[in-house]
C-alpha cells in the first residue's frame, strides 16, 4: 500500500559526499515528519534527522553541520546530504515517513529498507 522506496547509497571515499533520497508512494493523504535514521553492525539505531511538512529541521550532534535534510512535498521525497564523511558514518540507512492514508485518518510510521553507506578508502 504505501512504500518508501530508497537510494542514493554507494561506496564513498573519506571526506567525500553522498546525498540519499527516500520517496514514498501509495495510497497517500498527507506526509508530515519524515526521517533519516542508521544503524552499524553492532550498534543501536540512531536517529539522525527529522524534517517537518513546514520545513522544521532536528539533528542529532554528532551529525549536525554535516547533514542537512530536506524535503519535497510535491514528489513526497526526503533527502538527506551526507558531508565531511568517515568510516564512523558506515550503516545502513533508512527513511520514515508520517504518513495520513485519509483525510481525517489516523498517521501510520513506514520504514524503507535501508540503503548502505560505506565510507571507505
């Protein structure tokens, strides 16, 4: 019904840049918050950034001047620009999306499958 649907992730040398894009399709009223989260081998999930339908912007530290998240309302895509990258930013990455199925529905949280990014020289 709805899919989130990701790309953009690749091998990146250090220092390099990557820019992701996540775009939901389906039966869709409405996207409000929309996020960029990654998990390591090993490590727990990480929330990395969260963007608003109004274009309000959260970012975890050890990412914030690095990332920036964006959105497109009209293509319900969220992007994420990965800057300054290193070997600690290897993961998978994946997207959510807020999304309302009806007008006066309830919101339901949808996951993409993750993208990897491999940061490495």
């Amino acid at each position: 019904q709805v899919q989130l649907v990701e790309s953009g992730g690749g091998l990146v040398q250090p220092g390099g840049s990557l820019r992701l894009s996540c775009a939901a399709s389906g039966t869709i009223f409405s996207i409000d918050g929309m996020g960029w989260y990654r998990q390591a081998p090993g490590k727990q999930r990480e929330l990395l950034a969260t963007i608003t339908r109004g274009d309000i912007t959260n970012y975890a530290d050890s990412v914030k001047g690095r990332f920036t998240i964006s959105r497109d309302n009209a293509k319900n895509t969220v992007y994420l620009q990965m800057n300054s990258l290193n070997s600690e930013d290897t993961a998978v990455y994946y997207c959510n999306a807020d999304v309302r199925l009806t007008p006066l529905g309830r919101q339901y949280r949808y996951w993409g499958q993750g993208t990897q990014v491999t940061v490495s020289s």
